[in-house]
C-alpha cells in the first residue's frame, strides 16, 4: 500500500475547527454492497448481497481502520498522523503519539487477521520501536503529544504527555508479547523501562498531566476517575522507576446515579474515559476496594445510552440504535460534549467511537448502532471506516477521521471478537504484577 497525504488538524485538546468535502461514497461502503450492473446496457438481475453477520461487518470496520495505520504512517519511522482526511490522500505531516499506540496494537491485529504479510506488519514495527527508543525526542523517557512524523521534531509546542505516552506505551508492550521476535522484545522493553514514573509525580500523590521545556509540570493532575487507570498501573509495575502501589488511591473515584443507577464517573468528562484503559487491560472479574472497573463501564454506557434516547424530543435523530456522543469533531470544531450529566453543545451529531470504544461493555447494542449508521447513513463510511462525527439533522458530515477515536474502536471490537488484545497485553508480567500490587482480585 502506497503513502497517501491529505491535510491535518488537530485533536481533542486542539478545539480547532476542519470541514472538507466529503465524498459520496467509500471502497468499505461500495465492498457491503457488492457486485454493481453498472457500465452494461444489458438488462441484468443482480442478486441481492448477502446479509453480513456481525462478526463480518465487524472484520470489515477493523480492515478499513488498519487502512489508516498502515497507510497514514511515515514508511521510515513508524509514527501515524493524528488525523487524516477519511477517504484517504492526505498531505498533514502531524503525528501523535497516542494514535501511534492505537496504530502498534492495529499492527498487531491485522498480522492476527492477515491484512498484510505479517513479515511486512512486524518490519513497520521494528521500524516504529526503533525509533521511538533511539531518535523520538523524550524527556526522561516520556515523549511529546504532537511531532513531525517524518522528523520527530516537537509540533503545536505540545506537552510531553502522561497519559499519551501511557496510551503509546500499552501499543509497545502488546507488540513485545505477540511478536516472537527478539529484537522487537528488546527495543520495548526499553522504551518502557526508561519512563522515569517518579519524575512525572513531580513531587505530589498523583501525576502531572505533562511537562512543557517552557513552563515545567502542568499544574493538573491525574487526581479524578478517568482514562487514567493505565498511567498508575503501568507505573507501579515498572521494573526500573516504580511508585508505590499507595499510589493507586491518588485519584479520587466519585459515584453519580443516573435513572436509578450508580456508577463511578467523573462529571463533565466524555464517555471515552471509560473505554480507554480497558482496551488494553482486562478488567474483567477483577475487582478493588472500589469497584468491579469494567461493570463500572457497563454501568457508564448503559447511562450514555439512556441519556442519549432520552434526547429524541430535541433531537429527533436520536433513538435506542442510533446514540453516542463524546469527544470528537463537530460543526464548529473539536468539541468535548456527552453526558449524563449534559456535557457540551450537543446539537443531535453522533459520534460513532462512542458505541464503537463501548463494544464489549454492551455488545448487541453498540454494534446494532454501527451497522444503523453503516446502512442508514453511507456517507459517514469512507476509506478508513467511519468519518470522527456526523449531524443526520442537518446534514454535516466531518472530512475526517482522529486516530484514537478509530483505534478505540478497533481495538474494542478484536476484544468483543477475540480478545486478543487483552489477552497479549496481559501476558506482560509487569501489568499482572501491578494489578496485584493493587487489589484488583
């Protein structure tokens, strides 16, 4: 597959706006539909295609997203674009290195799946490792938000990233358990082993969001239920700079009800907070002093759900197989919006990732949402699976699709099919030794 380039924006924390046109139709969406009559005066009956079982369509959304990581990744350094046009050609020179996690375990599946040669898949990623451990700038061992993809050079005068790096570093540690290769085994293991976790707490319970050469640690810190769970579990089991396993009780984990329900959530946050750590780590029948995490996200999405359809009067759009907002693109730019509680200018767009990231936490009706969106709304299928948000309403359909937001997704759904992510990231000993380390039976 050859590199393709098409212009960039930024991600959930840019709050920038971008529209493009759209195209009307996509390879993924023409390959549901399949053979056409066209370009024949011949009078033909076409037979209609077959219905797709979940598990196919599910196979197909995964090899358009392994499109974008292949394809939207520089050939000489691994790293993938934080975003990019969905129907492919896209000339931005932006990675994250967040989506550059995502894109490691995308490799990973795809070498499962046989997208490509798996000899192919593992070279890209022996070129990914090393140069993260070897070129990448990073600052006592975490790395910046946003870089050149091609030069690695610092962009948008980013932060280095806690948690980004932490989303990059479980991309790392999955391809060292799946690939048998000595090499690739090395190369991560001293990626991971070289984050200095102590730096980052800079002194205080819980972690600093990032660092900046500029103005040194960020004030905010990860002290509130979220996304976070990976940054301390990865933390404590590191081999060479752990913190303590009292560490896990720096962040606070407040309950909120919604229609008769109790959950841990983390007001005025999106719904990815409860999909991102799980992606990786298996939550499930495990159990803290706090809480069972992964019913927790049941809990959270079955509310996401119920809010959404509770919507429908102001926007009509809204029903039990079509919900789902949370960070993404909008209208006027890069919104965070969602809810329970109301979060956000929500204007009746769906986000697709919302029911994508949720997959395992509640199969029949996250996927019933996708395939709604897949047969009901073609234009949000473009090359790389689903466009990062769209307004049925009013017609808008975003140019693009954001890496995380297509990874989340991905990797949710190989974990309702297989869970082989889950099941790789978990032979890492490191991540088994924390999560015994604290409490989690």
């Amino acid at each position: 597959m050859s590199e393709l380039n098409w212009p960039s924006a930024w991600t959930r924390r840019q709050l920038l706006a971008r529209l493009g046109q759209l195209a009307l139709a996509s390879p993924f969406f023409m390959a549901m539909l399949g053979p056409s009559c066209g370009g024949s005066k011949t009078s033909v009956t076409v037979p209609p295609p077959p219905t797709l079982t979940d598990d196919q369509f599910l196979d197909q959304l995964e090899r358009a997203i392994f499109l974008f990581f292949w394809e939207q990744a520089s050939a000489t350094t691994g790293m993938i674009k934080d975003r990019a046009v969905a129907a492919g050609n896209d000339t931005s020179m932006v990675s994250s290195i967040a989506s550059t996690g995502f894109g490691l375990t995308a490799l990973c599946i795809g070498a499962q799946r046989g997208y490509m040669a798996s000899a192919t898949i593992q070279a890209r990623v022996l070129t990914t490792l090393s140069y993260l451990l070897n070129q990448l700038p990073q600052q006592q061992g975490f790395f910046y938000h946003f870089v050149d993809k091609e030069t690695g050079a610092r962009a948008f005068n980013s932060e280095v990233s806690s948690i980004d790096t932490s989303i990059l570093l479980c991309g790392v540690l999955t391809c060292r358990q799946y690939f048998q290769d000595a090499q690739i085994q090395s190369l991560a293991t001293q990626i991971y082993q070289r984050v200095d976790w102590t730096w980052m707490l800079n002194g205080g319970a819980a972690f600093s969001m990032g660092w900046t050469p500029e103005s040194g640690f960020i004030p905010t810190r990860w002290d509130v239920y979220s996304e976070l769970m990976m940054i301390y579990l990865l933390a404590i089991g590191s081999p060479t700079h752990p913190v303590p396993p009292s560490a896990w009780q720096a962040f606070t984990r407040p309950l909120f009800t919604y229609n008769g329900a109790t959950y841990i959530n983390n007001i005025g946050a999106p719904l990815f907070i409860h999909q991102y750590s799980h992606a990786w780590f298996d939550f499930r029948n495990k159990q803290d002093s706090y809480a069972n995490y992964f019913n927790n996200s049941v809990a959270a999405t079955q509310a996401h759900k119920q809010f959404c359809v509770a919507l429908a009067g102001q926007f009509s759009d809204y029903a039990s197989n079509l919900w789902g907002i949370t960070a993404s693109d909008s209208v006027n730019g890069y919104t965070v919006w969602g809810g329970p509680p109301a979060i956000g200018p929500i204007d009746g767009s769906v986000v697709p990732c919302a029911a994508g990231g949720s997959i395992p936490f509640l199969p029949a009706d996250c996927i019933a949402v996708l395939r709604n969106i897949q047969s009901g709304y073609p234009r949000a299928m473009q090359r790389y699976g689903f466009v990062d948000a769209f307004n049925p309403l009013t017609g808008w359909y975003n140019a693009d699709v954001i890496g995380i937001n297509s990874g989340i997704t991905m990797l949710m759904a190989e974990n309702q099919r297989t869970g082989l992510v889950w099941n790789t990231f978990m032979k890492n000993p490191e991540v088994v030794a924390a999560m015994a380390l604290v409490g989690l039976k």
